[in-house]
C-alpha cells in the first residue's frame, strides 16, 4: 500500500503545480503579446501621428524609405556630378588661365581675367611646339605599330596554338606587366646612353639617347602585356575553320593571320591599339627623361609643356594653351575610336 | 588531278590515338568517302590529306610527290568545311577568288574563272552579296565554289552537307554528284551520313576507332561487310545480329537453328562460337517466301511493334515465347529481338504470331571474338567463293 500511495503523491504534487502556474493567470503575462505590449502595437500610431511634426529631411528619408529608386537615382545624380566636375573642371581651368593674359593671371575666379585667345598662337611662337607634338605623335604611333605587331604575333601563339608552357609564359607576361618602369628605368637609361659602333650609321654618335627608340622600345614593351591579353583573347575566338580554310586557300599561318584572323578582330585591335596609343602619348616617366627635352632630339609634348619654364619668369597662360592643343589630338581620337574601343572591351565574348 | 596515296598514317594526341595506321589510295578521279561514327578518327585522316594536322607516322602521297611535310597552300588541294568557314569580312566574290588572289593571276583572268565557278554551282548574280546574308546552302555552294576556282588535284569535303536541312542535304548531294562528273575530279568526301556514303562514292573506306575497317564500292560495303562493325554500320535500319554456336549440322542460337554444313564452309567449323548476321531486308514472312530459292526453316514469332515508313514497314518480332519488348535493348543486337522490313501491302499486325524464314544466300556469319566476317551467305555451294573474297582491306 505503501507504494502506490509514494507513487499517487508525486503526480498529485505536479498536477497541482502545473495547474498552480495556470491558476496564477491573473500575474502572469498574456498569452497573446501583441494585445498587451506596450511597445508592439503602439508604434503604427505614433508614426502617423508624428507625419505632422516631420521636417523636410526627415519626410525625404522617410520618402525614400518607400521609395528607394528616388535614392538611386539621386546617387547617380551625385556621381555623376562628381566625375563630370573632377574631370571637366580642369580643362575648363586649364580654358580660363589660357585665355587671361599673361600678367593678370592671379585674379581668375571662374571667368578669364581678360580675354587674349592669341596664347593659342603665341605658344607656337615662343618656342617650337608644333614640333614636340610632332615627336609625342610620331613616337606613339611608332609604338602602336610596334605593339600592334608583336601583341598579334604573341595573342595568336597564346590563343590558337597548343604549345608546353603557354599558361606558365603567359603568367610571365603577365607578372612582368606588373613590375614598376621605374625599375627599368636606370638600366636602361645606362644601356642607351652607351656608344654601340653598330648603331653609329644610324644615331650618329652610337647611343640611343636622344632618339624616338629611347622612347619607343620601353615604352612598347611597358604597355605589350595589355595588348597581348585583348588580342590573345579575340584572336582565340575566331573559329579554326576561318584559318584552315585561308590555310588550304594558300597562305601560311602568318597569312592567315594578317588576312582573316585580324581583320575579324577589328573591334580588339582597335582597342588594343588606342589604348596603346593614348597610354604612350600620355606616359611621363620615360618621356621625361629619355632626351634631353630639346625639340630637335625627339623630346615629347611634355618637354615642351615644361619649356615655357624659365629661370626667371613661367609663362602659365601658355603652359595651359600648350596642355589643351596637347590634348586634343587623343581627344579626337577617342572620339572616332570609341565605338570600337566600347563594344572591344565589352563584347569580345560574343563574338562567334 | 591526282592520286592520292596514305602510307600507315597515324596520329595521336599524346595518349590519344586518333588514327591508328591507315593506308590506302584514292585513285584518279575517284570519289571516296570516309564514314564512321563520330570520333573515329576520319576528319583528322582527312586533315593530314589537306596539311592541317601532321600525322604522327607515316606518309602522304598526292600524284607521285610525297607532300607529308608540305604546307596546306602547296598541296594543290581545296577543301569544303562543315561549318562552311566563308570569310564574314568579305563578299561573295572576294571569298571565290580568296585563293586566286592569292596568286599572280591578272584580275580579268580571276573574274573570268570566278564567274565560272559561280556559274557551276548556280551562283549568279550573287557576287556582291556578303555571307551573312545568304542562306545555309546558299553558303555552302560559296564554300565549293571557293573550292572548284583554283581548279585543285583533289578537292577534300569535311561533312559539307551536315549543318543544312534535310531537304537541302538531299538537293545537294545531287548537285556534289554532277559537280564530281563535271570537274572529273578526285574528292575525298568526309560523313556521318551514310545515306550520302552510299549515294554519292564510288568507293566508301568505314573508319572505326581510327582504324581502316573496309575500303570497297558502297555495294560491296553493304553486301560483303569484312566485319561486324561495316555491317552494322552500314545499312539502315541496321543488320540483325544473334550469337549461336556451329554444331553438326547446323547454327543454334538461343532462340532458333539455322541449317548449315560446316564442312562446306571455309572457315567455320563444329563448335565455333560465330554471329550471325541478317538484314532486315532478307527477313521474309513464311507465306510470302515461295520465291526464295533457299530459305531456313520457319522461326517462330511473334510481332512487337510496326514502323510504317511508307515504302515499306519495320516490323520488330519477338522470337521467345515470353520476352517483352524492351526499350533497353537495341533491337539490332537484342538476342530475342529480329528486325524485318516488309512492304506495305503486306497484311501483318502488332501483337501477331508469325513464321518467318531468312534468306540463307544473305546470312552472314563472323567470327564471335574478333568480329571478322567468315561467310557471305550459307547456301552452300557457291556460298565459300562469293564469301571468301570480301575486299580487304587490313
């Protein structure tokens, strides 16, 4: 007997319990949480009370909250804005200072302290320009040629051919791409300037110092790696039967190549090309220090920039003119070339 | 125009072998065509042809010059493509007299001979056009009139009809047939398609697994296959196979016996283990077998599935009594599945009992191991000769 009643206690004992913590309904909190809290459904009511008291700011956030494209749009407002202004703003600085005469050219707020349009000319006057823009001209295209040529020799090998070795040689083309010209720079400022008895028919005195291939040869092989990623990857997608049907036609690969494979990579020679083109006319390091900045010894438009210079006196108006007739010629090349430029960096995979 | 001639050619790629010591000679004039599955190995045999693959092994002979090592462009050979591989950049006209342009040819004589070429393949009018804007066949005949204007010795076709519709495939191949009776040229024709091997060649070479397997006239391909692989492949629907065993008197397989004397064949003997083969053709229906003059004895059947064709019907017999029809098994090689063809008038129905007969003049037996063909027919008497002389071709 005793035994069921030390069973029966227990569960009396827990029953009672659980029905204590029912019982105790009145202290405990509501089974529902919504109906009671204080925070929960209060807060919709508040919020549209408070719509009145908003200021402006807070009525944009809270529209904006509802409304997220108005944010979108107003970002790309702003960015907009901002590279318009961070790009432009200079040219048009650059405008202003060229057009105020020498003299008057610390007064400038936005609008030209005189107007003397004749910098444009004066500039041709004070010391040969026309001439720096031709070696800046004639030494990147010479360099566009030169990596046009060899980046098509390379992309074809690393794009159509199968050979040991290509993705180890193409990571090297690669890594070199990254080292720092300033690397090559003494070296080779030391090789040109050394007297080869070879080159004496052609320098004169032997060294390459003072000479477009100063310019050229680094530079071309500075900016070959880019050139050789776009080729490779147009060149890899022309389809073999293009190139065998040249090859059984009669030419030899390198025909091919010239004949069917390049001119249906037209958009990535473009591209590979004015890139080229724009980063050597662009470039300073070398530019700078690979002549002597005279005007007869293949000095670029920058020492010709850097030429109204002088020991007592620079001549800022024409500093600037000089910048934007330096300018215009990538400028209208970009112009022409952007359309190829566009649908090369962005529509290489498409092409069939 | 020439002869072209492979000497053991082989090719692989690394561990790969695509072509495995293949030799033969494309006569003069000859239209042959390299069929087989794909991946057997007969585009890369034709590209040693044209210069763009070099073999790994062996020689290439076009006339009597060895061209192993020769470039593509002095080969003296044209060449069709499968995915035609027209220049896009250029007009019909500078695609025709790429090749010729290429050489010092005057430009009257070029358009002269481009305007000839077009006209050969009907494609007047069209010069100024640019590929894009020509349909598939139209393409096509650029493709083989880019081929025929520089007047080559051997005019190469990588499956030139492959990418156009049924239809267009069909016109073509008419049109390839009367081009090569034209041209009297020698092609090397490449396909798949064996409808295009039979019609178009006078000789098929069936490539499997890059080996040769047979190089003989289509009919001869057809009718005195050298192996199991040629004559399962070539015909359509394909030939009937049942592995059996030779024993005194006769062939049993699983599920019927064939009559024949070993003795009188050559090289079959009691006890070997053989395949035999029928094509669905030499299947008849016991009624309507009177005319055969050696029929086996009747099989019993029953009929699973009909394929009306329109020309004739596809009848799928079942030969032991309780198999089903299966959609695993290939009714080819199925051992309890036969393949007949009937003609239409033919009163026949699914779910029948039938009797059919072979046509014992077609069985066909090979070796069961290596595949080899023993015997082209089993009649007996003059069976060893017509069996005996299949051309070889390893």
């Amino acid at each position: 007997m005793t035994d069921p009643t030390d069973d029966t206690d227990p569960t009396t004992a827990t029953e009672s319990s659980d029905t204590g913590g029912i019982g105790d309904g009145e202290r405990d909190p509501p089974r529902d949480p919504t109906l009671h809290r204080p925070d929960g459904g209060t807060v919709l009511e508040d919020d549209r009370d408070a719509d009145l008291d908003r200021g402006p700011l807070q009525q944009w956030v809270s529209d904006s909250i509802s409304h997220p494209e108005r944010v979108y749009r107003a970002m790309f407002y702003v960015a907009a804005i901002f590279f318009l202004v961070t790009t432009l703003f200079p040219f048009y600085w650059l405008l202003m200072v060229a057009l105020t005469p020498e003299g008057q050219l610390q007064d400038i707020v936005f609008t030209p302290n005189g107007f003397n349009p004749g910098a444009f000319v004066e500039v041709f006057e004070v010391i040969p320009f026309h001439i720096y823009m031709f070696n800046s001209f004639v030494i990147a295209l010479a360099s566009t040629i030169v990596v046009l040529v060899i980046a098509s020799l390379a992309g074809y090998a690393f794009g159509r051919l199968e050979f040991p070795g290509r993705t180890p040689l193409m990571l090297l083309v690669l890594v070199i791409s990254f080292f720092p010209p300033a690397a090559f720079f003494i070296p080779l400022n030391d090789l040109f300037n050394t007297s080869f008895a070879f080159l004496r028919p052609i320098t004169g005195d032997g060294t390459l110092y003072n000479t477009p291939f100063a310019l050229v040869t680094p530079l071309s092989a500075i900016f070959m790696p880019l050139a050789i990623f776009i080729l490779t990857t147009f060149y890899s997608q022309i389809p073999d039967g293009l190139e065998d049907a040249a090859r059984v036609e009669g030419t030899t690969r390198l025909g091919a190549l010239f004949r069917v494979i390049i001119p249906l990579s037209a958009p990535g020679v473009a591209t590979a090309g004015v890139l080229t083109f724009i980063a050597v006319y662009n470039e300073f390091f070398f530019s700078f220090l690979m002549t002597d900045g005279q005007p007869e010894n293949w000095a670029p438009i920058l020492d010709g920039i850097l030429a109204y210079q002088g020991q007592y006196q620079v001549l800022y108006n024409l500093m600037a003119a000089a910048s934007i007739l330096g300018v215009i010629p990538v400028a209208i090349l970009v112009v022409i070339a952007q359309e190829k430029i566009v649908s090369g960096l962005t529509a290489g995979a498409l092409k069939e | 125009m020439a002869r072209v001639r492979l000497e053991n050619i082989t090719k692989r790629y690394g561990e790969e072998t695509a072509v495995d010591d293949i030799s033969l000679e494309v006569e003069d004039g000859e239209f042959v065509t390299f069929v087989g599955p794909s991946g057997c190995g007969k585009s890369t045999t034709m590209e040693t042809v044209a210069g763009l693959t070099q073999p790994t092994e062996g020689r290439v002979y076009i006339g009597d010059d060895d061209v192993t090592t020769l470039a593509p462009k002095d080969r003296g050979v044209a060449m069709v493509f499968q995915n035609i591989a027209l220049f896009p950049h250029m007009d019909v006209y500078e695609n025709i007299s790429f090749g010729l342009r290429l050489r010092t040819y005057d430009d009257e004589e070029v358009r002269r001979r481009v305007e000839q070429a077009a006209d050969i393949v009907q494609l007047e009018g069209m010069l100024d056009r640019m590929p894009a804007e020509m349909s598939g066949g139209q393409q096509q005949r650029v493709g083989i009139a880019r081929a025929i204007v520089r007047n080559p010795d051997v005019f190469l076709m990588d499956e030139p009809l492959a990418n156009l519709d049924a239809k267009l495939r069909v016109h073509m191949r008419t049109e390839l047939q009367r081009l090569h009776r034209e041209l009297d040229a020698t092609i090397i024709y490449v396909t798949h398609d064996q409808a295009e091997a039979m019609t178009m060649s006078n000789r098929i070479a069936v490539l499997n697994d890059g080996k040769l397997q047979q190089i003989a006239p289509p009919l001869v391909c057809y009718n005195e296959p050298t192996n199991r692989f040629v004559a399962g492949f070539i015909g359509s629907p394909s030939m009937n196979f049942a592995d059996g065993e030779v024993v005194d008197g006769g062939l049993e397989t699983s599920n019927f016996t064939v009559d024949l004397d070993a003795t009188r064949l050559p090289g079959v003997s009691v006890d070997d283990t053989v395949t035999l083969g029928i094509r669905p053709e030499d299947v008849h229906l016991t009624r309507y077998a009177d005319s055969l003059a050696a029929p086996t004895d009747p099989i019993d059947a029953r009929t699973d599935v009909l394929e009306p064709m329109g020309d004739e019907v596809f009848v799928y017999l079942l030969l032991a009594e309780d198999v089903e029809g299966s959609m695993e098994e290939d009714p080819a090689t199925s051992p309890n599945q036969l393949l007949m063809s009937v003609t239409p008038d033919t009163e026949i129905e699914a779910g029948q009992d039938v009797d059919v007969v072979l046509d014992r003049s077609k069985i066909h037996l090979f070796d069961a191991d290596t595949g080899d063909a023993l015997v082209h027919g089993i009649t007996g008497i003059e069976g060893p000769e017509s069996g005996a002389a299949p051309t070889e071709a390893e």
